[in-house]
C-alpha cells in the first residue's frame, strides 16, 4: 500500500502542468454539477405562502471558478511539501528555538494575562472577550482530562457546563445562596452527573463512546428546555445574582466595595473582579491537572488512553480511572459553568448546544490533546477569530467546520500537539537471565 | 385500538424513512469502522435538492405526478451520491490510516460544512410544499368517528423503502461490487492483495449511502411538506440508533432498527409526551449500547490484541 502510493506521488510530479490542469478541470466539473442546484438556485417562500426561486448563475460560475483555481494551487502546494504524511526533518537549531520557546511562552503569556485587566483597563470590549476566551480555556483544560489525558471521546461535555450553570442559577435565585456556596455545589453536582453517565458507558470505547456521550448532552439539553416548572423551559433562568468579593457586593450601594475603599464607583471594577475569578478558577483546572498526572491516577489515565488492553493486564482498575475522568472533567465544566451563570446573569437552553459541544472538543483536539498549553492557545486563536468573523454570521460556523476538516488532515496531532505519555524510560535497560543471575534485576 | 392501529401506520411510515438513513450508517461503519457524523446532513442535503428539483419540474409545467417523482428521485439520487463521494474524498481518505479519532472529528467538522452551507445558500428559513401525492384510504371507521386512515403518501414511502431495500439486498450479495465490500469489511489488506480495489470500494459504499439518504430525504419531504438545514442532525442520531439497535454492519438490521425507533418514537408521541420523543429515542440509543452492543442482527465484535 505504501510504496503504491508513493509511486503514484512520484508520477504526479513528473506529470507537471498537464496533470494538475486535468486534475483542476475534473474538480471543476464535480463542483459545478454539486453546487448546480443548492447554489445555483435559490428557493424562498413567497410573500402569499408558496415557494419561488430564482437563479443565481453568477455566484455559481464564480464558486466554480474558485474551486478550479483552488485546486490548482492545493496541488501546487501538495508538490511542493511532498506527500502528506511524510516525516519533516526540522534543522536541529530550529527544534531548539522552538524548545526554548515552548519553554518561555506558558509564563510570558502568564504574565500577559495576569496585567491584561492594568492593560485595557479602559476597553470594556477586550475585557469581555479576555472573560470569554478564559471561559473556554477552562473548558477546554476541563475537558482534556476527559479526552486529552483519559483518550475517552466526549461529544456531551456542555451537559456538564449546562448542569454546573443551571445549579447556581436555581439554587441562587430559589433559596438565595451566595456564589461561593453555590460554587463548590455546582461542581459537586456536575461530577455526580458524570459518574452517572460514566456508569453506564464504561464497556464502551471508541466511537460509541462518543455518540453515547452526545445523546447524554442532548437528553440534558431537552430535559432542561422541557421541564418548564422547574428551569423556566425556553425563557431560561433570569436575574441570577452577580458575586461578591466574599460578602462584599460590587456594585454602587453604601457598603459596596467602592465606598468601603472610598474610592469612585465603576462599573469595570465588576469586570475586573469576573476577569481574575475566571482565570483563578481556570488556573485551578490547570494546576489540579498537572498535579494529577503525577499522582497513580493522572499515570493510570494516560495509559488507559494508550491502551485499555495492557492497562487492564496491568492491574490498573479501568472502572475507578474511567469514572474519576469523567468525575473530574464534569467538576471543572461545573465550575465553569456557574461562572458562566453569575458572569451571564441569565442563561437559557439556547446556551448549552451539540455546538458548544464540538467548539470545545475542537479547542482541545486543535491545541494537542493533552497538552495544556495548546489548549490555551487553541482556545486563544478560536475564540478570537470567531469574534473576527462576528459579522458573518452564517459563514463562521461554515469555516469552524473546514478548518476541523483540513487540521484534522493537515496535523491530526493538533497545531502544538505533543502527547507523549510523561513518564518514561530515559536509558534503554538491559534485562536478561544473566543479570538475574547475580541479583541486579 | 383504531388509535393504536393508526399510530402503527404513522410510525411504520417514520421508521422507513429513519431505516433508509440508517442503510448508510451501517454500511459505512461495517466497511471503514466510522460513524460517518455528516451522514445525517447528507439526508437534509438529498431534501434540499429534492426540493429544488420539484420547483424546476412545476414550473416547467410537468403535470404528470408520476413522471415528476420519478426524475426528482433521480436527480437527487445522482447529485446526491456524489456528494457522498466528495465528502469520502475530500474528508476521510487522507485519514484512513490516521490515528483512531481523527475520522470522526473530520466527519464531525464535515456535518457543520453541510449544515452551515445549506443555510448560507439557500437561507435558514423552513422551505414548506404543497403536498403532491393526494389521497388515500380509509381502513377502517372507528364507533367515535375515528377512521384509520392510509394515504397514498404513505404507502409510496413504504413501497420505494422495500424496493430499494431489496435492490441493494441484492447488490451487495450477488454482484461483484457487494462481493468486494464484504471482503473489504472482513479484511482491507487482504482484499487489496486479492486485486480488489479498496479505495474505489469505499467510494462506492458512501456512494450508495448517500444516495439511500437522499431518497430518505425527499420521502421526508414528500411526507412532512418541509426541509430546513437543521433537520440532518437529530434525523441523523436517529438513524444512527436505529442503526446500533438493529446491529450494525446488517443491511435488515438496519431496516428492522429503523421501523423499531419509528415505532417507538410515534406511539412515545401518542401515548406519552410530544415534547419527550427525541429523549426516548436517545435513551434507547444508551440502553442499548448498554445492554445490547451488537443489536438486533448483528454479530458480536471479536477484540483481537
């Protein structure tokens, strides 16, 4: 199969123009006759009820056009980097650079994060989007303990996010409990849901795995927009209480923190005060994490990720590792979610989507499963170009959905990705009857 | 019992539709060991296409129904499958022998590139038709009023179910084509060395599959009057149970599990709560990965280490 196919790369690119326009012509036509109806012609329904439509030949010739030209230059590109797949010898001094790099990026960025508020004290925009990208860092790391550390593919994590927010949201507004009571709660009661969702599918691996876990997220999702008594359905829980510094309140009243440090009242400082929350709830997933996997636990889910076979013959009990990464993963979507609440003031069903599912799966997957700090960037660069492309709606998503195609493609590791287990053999080992011999085992 | 009887009908109708989408999951998981995730787009895709056929037809002043429905099947077949062939091309051949995950993700970021390019290009609003196949008849009439109603919508979604379901029955154990597919679903690197050609195998099996859902898709069209670019994703899990509940890799599996969720999801509807049906479908998807992994039909899976 291998040497098939490197044969037919090495005939392509003796092939040269001829090929790739014959190539080109051939995707042309697959795209005209694909796009002939659905872009081609447009349907609406009428002012008095029935469909019309009208054609739209120039929007279809130019996608055509696009796709010829697009596949000339893949192609072209496709010559030039050599058959996908292919090992990539990197200069040693650039794997240095890039060490060095990888060493210094997680603290400088740190730092940027931590003066972030001092920085763009005055641009409420940024502040927001910081909140935002922080919120699916945490996400993101709570997730790669499930699928990241753990290798289990988890397509419902939202349901946890939903549970963690619909806890704070209920218990706060129903008995008026405090954020920092209702915190510890909400994670508390997401890792319950994760152990009973990760009861029943422990024999299943893989694929399986994955839609079982989706079909959870989605029963979640129906449960809450159907049981109107209890979550308000598809009008959502409104008028969640805003935190407070331990007891404090932040806002504009006579023992708010403002007047008791005497000084003005502003409107940031509650944005400031939402920024630091998140990033110390996300640095708390972070370090928690990188404990664990220190610990027999955070060993026992990197080899069940590896393989469950050899981890089972091992001894490592697959009940107990798989149920604590779900356990843990759904505490942290918990906790981001009442964050997500009380930042919010309002959540509703609408915020709990298969999308929100696959956007943090995504992140994760993108930034290296398994890697901490390519979760962060990935969640960095996600985030940021989705606000970028804010004003196009619709063709967001559409690219979100490419751009998973071709990395998947391109870096199926993910753009930073590493996941070398972190324990190892540094010096190969002989062992051998003669050493047993003389009492070295 | 006219109630029940009725409710029969109804659901037999739904779980053909969910059966024929579910032919392509089966096929796909049997022979490359994925679930195709965009596979339910593909469905909503087949509709839309279905839909923008019949337009065409009307408007050039077709009146014979017959005719009509015969070249909407057609069109939306052929453009359709190739859909279906693009997708394998573009999304899942450069990672078959990539590592275990990467397929599904691909899939997954295929289905948002289907759903999100049918709302860009054809609007995100609920494309209704008048329905086209009138009539029908009344079984039986009940004491209260009630009569059991077949209408000949109904009885066309079934009886293109059984035809295609017995073609393809037949392609795939009769002709060399279904004789490849079942080799490469036992052994991809052993058939390959035997002078079958995988690749064009595979192409082939999402071919057909897709094709199967664009029927599916303009059934449910014909059926419920309405396509939107939404209705791949929750029709698609669908088909998936019904796929798993009747052992996947089983073409009548596949059928049987289709006309199982149909079932239950109407009577679920009738007896119980409208607003629950898709947790009852879903639910059944997790009790039977529990308890029943290989389904209905299907045969148990051999770990080899």
């Amino acid at each position: 199969m291998t040497a098939l196919s490197t044969e037919t790369t090495h005939v392509s690119r003796t092939a040269g123009v001829h090929f790739i326009l014959k190539k080109a012509f051939l995707s042309a036509c697959t795209a005209l006759v694909l796009f002939s109806l659905m872009i081609g012609i447009r349907t609406e329904a009428g002012p008095d009820g029935p469909l019309t439509y009208w054609t739209r030949f120039g929007e279809l010739a130019s996608m055509v056009g696009l796709v010829f030209g697009g596949s000339i230059i893949v192609e072209l590109i496709r010559q030039w980097i050599g058959p996908i797949g292919a090992e990539k010898l990197v200069p040693t001094s650039v794997k240095n650079g890039m060490s060095l790099l990888g060493r210094y990026l997680g603290p400088a960025l740190l730092v940027f994060t931590l003066l972030v508020p001092v920085i763009f004290y005055n641009q409420r925009y940024i502040l927001d989007l910081a909140i935002l990208v922080l919120t699916y860092v945490m996400l993101g790391w709570g997730l790669n303990v499930v699928v990241g550390l753990a290798g289990l593919l988890d397509l419902g994590y939202v349901a946890f996010y939903a549970v963690g927010a619909y806890s704070y949201a209920l218990l706060a507004t129903n008995f008026g409990w405090s954020f920092w009571v209702c915190l510890p709660l909400a994670g508390v009661l997401a890792a319950m849901w994760g152990v009973m969702l990760g009861f029943p599918v422990l024999r299943l691996r893989g694929d399986y795995l994955a839609i079982v876990t989706l079909a959870f997220g989605e029963i979640i999702r129906l449960v809450i927009l159907n049981w109107q008594e209890l979550t308000g359905g598809p009008n959502g829980v409104s008028g969640i209480p805003r935190p407070s510094l331990f007891g404090i309140p932040l806002d504009n009243s006579d023992d708010g923190l403002a007047a008791l440090l005497h000084i003005e009242y502003s409107a940031t400082h509650r944005i400031v005060f939402l920024f630091y929350l998140i990033l110390a709830l996300a640095l708390l997933t972070n370090w928690v994490t990188i404990r664990l996997r220190r610990l027999p636990i955070g060993r026992a889910w990197e080899a069940l990720r590896e393989d469950e076979v050899a981890c089972r013959a091992l001894g490592i009990n697959t009940t107990t590792t798989k149920l604590t990464a779900f356990a843990t993963g759904a505490m942290f979507g918990g906790f981001a979610g009442a964050f997500f609440a009380t930042r919010q003031g309002f959540i509703s069903p609408e915020s709990f989507t298969f999308q929100e599912s696959a956007l943090v799966l995504a992140i994760v997957v993108l930034g290296g499963m398994g890697s901490q700090l390519g979760v962060a960037l990935a969640a960095l660069t996600m985030i940021g170009g989705f606000e970028l492309f804010r004003s196009l709606e619709g063709y967001r998503m559409l690219v979100f959905g490419m751009a998973m195609v071709l990395i998947m493609i391109w870096r199926p590791r993910g753009i930073i990705g590493h996941r070398a287990p972190t324990v190892f053999l540094t010096k190969a080992q002989a062992i051998s009857s003669d050493l047993v011999k003389e009492g070295h085992g | 019992m006219d109630y029940f009887a009725q409710q029969l009908i109804n659901g037999l109708v739904l779980g053909s539709i969910y059966g024929l989408i579910a032919i392509g999951y089966t096929m796909v998981y049997g022979i490359v060991g994925m679930i195709n995730f965009a596979h339910g787009d593909v469905f909503m895709i087949g509709g839309f296409i279905a839909l923008i056929t019949f337009l065409i037809l009307i408007s050039l002043g077709l009146t014979a129904i017959p005719v009509i429905l015969l070249v909407v099947l057609l069109v939306s077949m052929a453009i359709t499958a190739l859909y279906g062939w693009t997708i394998e091309r573009i999304a899942y051949r450069p990672l078959r022998h990539s590592f275990r995950l990467a397929p599904m993700l691909s899939a997954i970021g295929m289905s948002f590139v289907l759903t999100n390019y049918s709302q860009v290009s054809q609007g995100a609003r609920v494309k209704p038709v008048p329905p086209i196949i009138t009539g029908g008849y009344t079984l039986h009439e009940g004491a209260e009023g009630f009569a059991v109603q077949l209408s000949n919508m109904q009885i066309v979604v079934v009886i293109t179910t059984i035809v295609l379901l017995a073609i393809f029955t037949w392609l795939v154990s009769r002709t060399r084509l279904g004789r490849d597919m079942r080799a490469c679903e036992q052994d991809q690197t052993m058939a390959s060395l035997l002078g079958v050609d995988v690749d064009r195998t595979i192409s082939m099996t999402f071919v057909i599959g897709a094709a199967l859902a664009s029927v599916a898709g303009m059934m449910y069209l014909l059926y419920y009057g309405q396509v939107d670019f939404n209705m791949g994703f929750v029709a698609g899990i669908k088909a998936f149970t019904a796929a798993v509940l009747g052992g996947i890799g089983s073409l009548p599996g596949a059928v049987l599990g289709g006309l199982a969720i149909g079932l239950i999801e109407t009577f679920w509807s009738a007896y119980f709560s409208v607003e629950y049906k898709d947790v009852a479908a879903f639910s059944i998807l997790i009790i039977v990965l529990i308890f029943m992994p290989t389904g209905l039909l299907g045969r148990p899976e051999v770990e080899k280490v």
